[in-house]
C-alpha cells in the first residue's frame, strides 16, 4: 500500500475516536520531564508502537543544559487543624506544583500562602504550575477554595522524590525507501492536561501507526520527549543524524475547535513550509500562518542556530492562546475526537504532500504537447471554457522545466496539489515527462 491509498482508505473519523480513548487512558498520569508518569505512558504507547524508551542518566550535560534529577510522587495533602483534607493529590494531580520537593510539616497559613498558586481570573479551575530547574514546592488550587482558608495549623505533606536517576524519551524510526528523514516531534511530560499536549501524543502515535502500514519514500522519526530538555538531549546525543533530516513538524495542541495555526521554521521557506501552506490553503478550514520566533514548544530547539533544521509547527489553538492553557479545564471539554480527526487529516495530507512532490522535466518543451492525439484533450474546438481536468495538465506540462515542484505548480495555479499529482501520473504514463528528483 502507498500513502495514496492509505489516504482513500483510512477512516479519520474511527481514528478520532481512537485516539480521544488513548487520552482517556493516559489522562490520570501524573507525568512531569522525568519519572514514573513518564515511562507508564511511553509503556502505554508502546501498545500502539514500537517505541524504543531511551534512558539518559541524571547529570549527563547536554549542550549548555544538565539532565535534571528524577521526580516522583506518591502522594500530597494539605489538612487543616481538624484533619480535614482541604487538599488532595490524589483528587487531581495538578494540585501539587511539578517537581515539588517533599515537605512535611506543620506551619501557619502566613507562611503556606507564598507557596499557594491560583487563577484569580478563572476562580473554578486548577493551575497547572512547574518548577524543574529551582528546588522548591508548592500547591495549586482553585481561587474560590483558596479564599476559604482561614487563619489555622496546616499539615502539609507532599511525599516526593527528587534523586538521581534518568530522564526517558521515546523514539520510533520507521524505515523508508531513502534514509532522507521527517521528523516528528511531540512533547509528552505534562500531567492531566487534554490539549497541551496528550492531543499531541495520540495524534503522533496514531500517525505513526498509519505510516507504519506503508512503505514510505522517507523515512520516520517519531520522538515522544519531556519538553525543551528532550530536544535538547535527542540533538546533542544524536548531531551525527541531524543532517538527515529533511522536514520536520513539533505536534501540539491538535485536539480543540481554534482554526488552525502554522509557524512556521526559523528558514521560513524550507519545503515543509511549503507543503503546510498549501494543504491549508486547500482545506477549507479556517488557518493562520505565523513566523518563527524563539518561543513556543521545541521547535525553537530544533530551529536553534547552530541545527536552523526545517521544523515548523502545526497546531490548532497554540500555547497560552486558549483561556483554559495549563489549567485544570484543559480537559475533555476543550478537546473532541472530531477535532482530533480533522488534525490528524491534515498531518496525512502533508504527509502525502511531502511523499509525492518531485519535479520533472518535460519531454517534449517546444510549443504546446498535442493532448489530443494521445487522448488527453477534448477535442470539441470553440469552447469557451477548456473543462478543469486539462488545466492541471497544461500547467504541469508548462512548468515542468526540471527546476519547478509539483508544489511550485499547485501554489502557482491554485490548483489542488492532489489534482495536480494526478495530471503529472497521467503524464507520465504517456512518456511526456521524465523525473529530475
Ligand atoms: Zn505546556
């Protein structure tokens, strides 16, 4: 099977719907860049994949950052003078900030306060707060609750480990006919939080799966990473495979309503740009195309200016631009599997973008190719309107000059890159074009 068909066959709407009961199922983790959460979710994925989970020891420098010691928690609570829980871990994992250290101890709500986060804006939700590279604790809490506490003894216990052990990250390398690559990264270290980003987890995981059953052109690189220190240890621990890759996209955010927004790579003309541009342009869905800045997910590792590799960014809703971004109503009422269905379409479209754009030369470039004698042309003459089907040929034919893509081609005439692929297999077959890459 090729991505054509692959793309004819698949049932996107099965594959939403697949993909929102691996989130139901890996939503409960309490992940973070490091520990336990982590690698029951790599283990959880690697039903749907083979993954293989890399391990990189504590301490281990990378670039101009170290391998953060591992985390893990087993449980937290907070408990008033009567031994009320006012709060609970094990109610939702957001309550306690990532990474905190253990404490246990009793102490006055002056000095619990400075360790108290709330979204004052958005009184009912949780905030999801980190802190990985400063020693410290903390718990979240909803501002109605917080303003609920009165003057009194807390216990406080957060029964956390922070030691040396190891970070994991999970990568599946899908072989294709050339050792050329695409990359696709996803980061897959936050906690109970649907959009950002296990929307991004089930989509990649589901992608892979798919372009497992072909045999692709390029090859695969799917990396599931603790964000920004993941990418940072996949590019200085693999340098030597970096100038494989040849396209690249960091999925976020793919599982809410908001139009879809591209950003793209720091070259901002590389050809993933391109392909993306396009498959939007042709949707019929609502899109923005945004330009590279140093901020976001990992791209800006991946477009840091010693790699500047071509990886752009396909999301919906991006980062903090959703009121319900890194809080506790980022859950399943933000996220639907039609949503997800629709992303994951257009990862497969790029996908079969990406597959089939070549250029060619065109064999026979003096004056117009005579369709009609090869059957090609409809052979009424005075028509006001030549019928669609022959403007893909025609354009394919006039630009064909060994330097234009099919891509080139379909941006230049409007034209559905689908329609014009088509036109040039049609070519083809009648010997009137010949590949050049
Ligand atoms: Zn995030």
């Amino acid at each position: 099977m090729n991505i054509a068909d692959l793309k004819r066959n698949i049932d996107i709407d099965e594959i939403g719907r697949q993909m929102h009961k691996l989130m139901s199922e890996l939503y409960p983790i309490c992940r973070s860049i490091t520990g336990e959460g982590f690698r029951q979710t790599q283990n959880i994925l690697k039903q749907h994949i083979p993954l293989e989970i890399h391990a990189i020891p504590s301490g281990t420098e990378v670039f101009d950052w170290t391998v953060p010691k591992e985390w893990n928690i087993k449980n937290a609570y907070l408990k008033n003078s009567k031994g009320e829980k006012i709060i609970d871990f094990k109610k939702s994992n957001l309550h306690v900030v990532n990474y905190s250290m253990a404490v246990n101890r009793k102490m006055l709500l002056k000095e619990l306060q400075e360790h108290l986060f709330t979204l004052p804006e958005h009184p009912d939700w949780i905030p999801y707060r980190t802190s990985y590279y400063k020693e410290n604790w903390g718990f979240c809490l909803s501002h109605n609750d917080f303003l609920k506490l009165k003057e009194d003894t807390y216990e406080v216990v957060i029964d956390s480990t922070l030691e040396e052990g190891h970070l994991n990250y999970g990568e599946y390398h899908i072989q294709g006919q050339n050792s050329e690559e695409v990359l696709i990264s996803t980061h897959a270290c936050h906690p109970s939080l649907c959009n950002d980003n296990l929307s991004g987890v089930v989509l990649s995981t589901f992608l892979a799966k798919c372009i497992s059953s072909i045999t692709p052109r390029y090859s695969y690189r799917f990396l599931f990473i603790p964000g920004a220190i993941g990418s940072i240890v996949w590019l200085c621990l693999n340098e030597h495979k970096v100038s494989n890759i040849k396209h690249g996209l960091v999925v976020a955010c793919v599982g809410d309503r908001g139009s879809f927004i591209y950003k793209r790579s720091r070259r901002g003309d590389a050809e993933i740009d391109q392909a993306v541009v396009n498959v939007l342009r042709t949707s019929g869905s609502d899109y923005k195309i945004i330009d590279f800045s140093p901020y976001g997910y990992d791209e800006r590792n991946y477009c840091s200016t010693g790699f500047n590799l071509p990886v752009g960014s396909l999301t919906r809703s991006t980062h903090s631009q959703f009121p319900q971004y890194h809080s506790s109503a980022d859950n399943f009422d933000v996220v639907r599997h039609q949503y997800l269905a629709e992303s994951f379409e257009k990862y497969l479209s790029v996908i079969y973008v990406l597959e089939n754009n070549r250029k060619y030369l065109n064999l026979k470039p003096k004056g117009e190719v005579q369709l009609g004698k090869r059957g090609l042309y409809e052979m009424m003459g005075g028509l006001q309107r030549r019928p669609i089907d022959e403007m893909p040929l025609l354009w394919v034919l006039n630009m064909s000059d060994g330097k234009h893509s099919l891509l080139d081609i379909s941006d230049r005439s409007g034209l559905d890159f689908d329609l014009i692929k088509n036109a040039a297999d049609v070519l083809l077959d009648h010997k009137l074009l010949r590949e050049v890459s």
